[in-house]
C-alpha cells in the first residue's frame, strides 16, 4: 500500500509498506495491504512500517484504494 505521513506545511515519509501499526485511540491497530477503508483518531505512540518508526503527539489516519495517508502532529 502507498503510505504518506503529512504535518501540516511538508511532508514527512512518503513510500509503500506491506504493514503498518499505528496507535489508535482504543488500542494498537495493524493495518495491512487491501484493509477495507476506514477513518481513525490516532494517540500518542509510533508509527511502524517496515523498520521505519516515528512518534508522535496525535493525529488522523485514513485508508481507501489502498493508500493510506497519516495527518500527524509530531
């Protein structure tokens, strides 16, 4: 899937990943390739996909047609 991870003047981390974890509000939540599409509420936590990691302070996620973009204040 493609993932972008955007703070509100640039983008962070563009690229694709076969699994993502994200911290979401009720608990960690895994995210694979052809997830069905949702819209979520993130916490303060990690980001991680594919030996990449990055924390931050909250955010949103949203995934349809297999892209998954990250609005994320770090």
């Amino acid at each position: 899937m493609k993932v972008s991870i955007l703070e509100p003047k640039k983008v962070v981390w563009e690229g694709q990943a076969k699994k993502v974890r994200l911290p979401a509000e009720d608990g960690e939540v895994c995210v694979l390739d052809f997830h069905r599409p949702f819209l979520m509420r993130l916490r303060k936590g990690v980001i991680r996909s594919d030996g990449q990691r990055m924390a931050i302070k909250d955010g949103i996620a949203f995934l349809r047609s297999n892209n998954l973009t990250l609005f994320v204040e770090v």
